[in-house]
C-alpha cells in the first residue's frame, strides 16, 4: 500500500527568520520523479508536508529534493538529501512432496513453495530449492521464478539415490523489492 513520509526542509537567511515563500519536495529515482510532488509554506524557517511514495515503489536509494521559491525577497535554493526504501520482509514455505522412486532410473520430484510478503503479492525473483539428507544435498539445486507468489517447478533425484524421507529446503532470493527469507 502507498506509504506517507514526512519531509522537511530548513530555510536559513542571513536577513533573519523566513516566513514567506514554499518548500516543493519532489522524490526522484534517477533524475525521474516518483509520485507526485508536494508543498508547503515556510514559517519560522521550516518547510513540513507529507508525501505519498506509492505502493510498488522498488526498495533501492532515492533522492529527496526540495525546491524554495519565493516571488519578493529571496532567491530560490535547492537542496539534496537520499531516501533509502528497504525491500518488504518475505516469507517462505515449501510444500511437501513425494513419488514413488526408481533406484536404477532415477525420479523427477515436483517443488513447489509459497512466497509471501505483508507488502502484496509476489512476483518477481526465485526461489532456491535443495533437496537433503540431513545436510548433504541429494538433488542438484534447482532455481524457480516466482509468479502470483507460487515458485514450482522440478528436480531430479539421481540413480542410486537411497530410499526414505528427504528434506526440501527452499529459500527466496530476493529482488529489490522484496527481502531474501532465510530457508525453510
């Protein structure tokens, strides 16, 4: 969901305390505003508002800018500060799977895992899957994207690999926006 960040500016004059003018404060993602920008008044040498950074904004470094203007006595200023949006928590959880195995030929197994975040759905990045036997890996790793917070996909139990029960581990990337989750 859109989130509402408070932005300030000061604004100094060696002819003493500004009361008159606007502070515009515009969030930029490489020169390109995100959202819309806002104003508001100086009083006492402050500027305050509150800006709306949308819901889907990537995690990353962003600049805040803030653009004083004043029609009548002082000359218009700009100043520069970073922003640094971090990715929303995620969390991750596989789904059991089993087959029927062929030791001499070997089996393919189903992966699958959900992929959620307190931000929305997830859509982006892959989740790594490991298939083990207390903690030595039996499968080679497969990495599965991720579509509408579901990763599956398949990996091959190798000939020759003993009968029982596995554990299948999977871990999520992570992208910009959303956060790595440890393994479950």
């Amino acid at each position: 969901s859109d989130q509402t960040l408070a932005v300030s500016a000061q604004v100094a004059s060696t002819a003493g305390t500004n009361n008159e003018g606007i502070v515009t404060f515009t969030i930029l993602q490489g020169g390109t505003p995100v959202g819309a920008s806002v104003s508001a008044d100086v009083v006492a040498n402050a500027a305050n508002a509150s800006y709306d950074l949308l819901s889907g904004t990537s995690g990353g470094t962003y600049t805040v800018q803030a653009v004083y203007t004043d029609p009548v006595d002082f000359a218009t200023s700009t100043g520069r500060n970073l922003l640094t949006v971090a990715p929303a928590s995620t969390t991750v959880a596989p789904l059991g799977g089993s087959t029927t195995f062929n030791e001499i030929a070997g089996e393919g197994i189903s992966l699958s895992a959900n992929v959620s975040s307190p931000a929305g759905t997830v859509n982006q990045g892959g989740v790594t899957f490991e298939v083990l036997n207390s903690s030595a890996q039996v499968a080679l790793t497969t990495i599965v994207s991720v579509a509408n917070g579901v990763a599956s996909g398949n990996a091959l139990l190798q000939a020759g690999t003993l009968v029982g029960s596995y554990v299948i581990q999977a871990t999520y990337n992570g992208t910009p926006s959303f956060a790595v989750s440890l393994p479950s």
